[in-house]
C-alpha cells in the first residue's frame, strides 16, 4: 500500500476499509506466489492432458490478476467485491489453516501502524530486493519514514 501515498492515506482516513485492505493486498501481490503439486490420477487441464504423478507448478500470483475473475485486475481497489476469489492462501482441500489468523493479524498490524504512522512513507529512491526464493515473497528490507509537516522523522 505505501507503493502510493494515496492508498495509505485513504486508510488512515478510514479504517473501515482495513479488512479489503488486506484482501486486495493478498489478491494483488501474495507472499505466496508459487507452490508446487502432483497429479494423483490421468487429468485434463487447460485443455491438456496430464498423467498421474505429473509435476504441477502453480503460479498462485497470476491468479489474481485473472480479467474473467477479477475485472480491471492491474488496479489495486479497495472497493473490489471479488478479493475473496483470491488463491492466496489456496483452495478446497489446500486451503491454509491458518488463513483466518494471517488476515486477523495482517488487519490488527495495520490497524495498529495507521494509528501510530498516519503519514508513513516509502523513502524513496530505494530499490526493493526480495529473498532468493520462488515460494515465499517478501523484500528483505523496507527503508520508511514518517512525515510530520514540514519534519521528517525517520
């Protein structure tokens, strides 16, 4: 969210929109963005014919950006009725059981940092790196600030 000030001002001006806050987040960029299965039986998918025990690399983060799910998908939209769509945290049998947590923490974090650094920002110019991996996807570091009117505070 702090990717655009506006974002983050529009939940500080509102908390109510915590919650689609932080759906829209897991729709738009997941920390899960790949996961891996196996086909347990001969299946077909996407029109293509797969055999048992066939290796399946799922890209979870596309799924989120899917038009026929998901209208105007490259727009982050607090307002978007659809984030629960979302593959985030998997589906059916797959589906993580600790979900209802992560959100529940994700949304009290949030709550806590608006309340606390209504005017956090980004230091600019910085250039994100994210940990070497393919399944999990977070920067390994995040340099903010916090504005005051004219001051700064870091």
């Amino acid at each position: 969210m702090l990717e655009k000030s506006a974002r983050w001002d529009a939940v500080v001006a509102d908390p109510e929109l915590i919650p689609s806050a932080v759906e829209e987040t897991l729709r738009y960029d997941p920390p899960v963005p790949v996961w891996r299965r196996a086909t347990k039986r001969p299946v077909t998918l996407g029109g293509a014919d797969l055999p048992e025990g066939a290796k399946l690399f799922l890209w979870l983060a596309a799924s989120g950006r899917d038009a026929s799910v998901f209208p105007e998908p490259e727009t982050f939209d607090f307002y978007r009725a659809e984030t629960t769509k979302s593959l985030a945290f998997g589906l059916g049998i797959h589906y993580c059981l600790g979900a209802a947590l992560g959100k529940m923490e994700a949304q009290l974090a949030l709550e806590a940092l608006t309340k606390r650094f209504p005017r956090l920002r980004l230091v600019e110019g910085q250039e994100l790196s994210f940990h070497p991996n393919i399944s999990f996807r977070g920067p390994q570091a995040l340099r903010v600030q916090q504005t005051q009117g004219l001051q700064e505070v870091r």
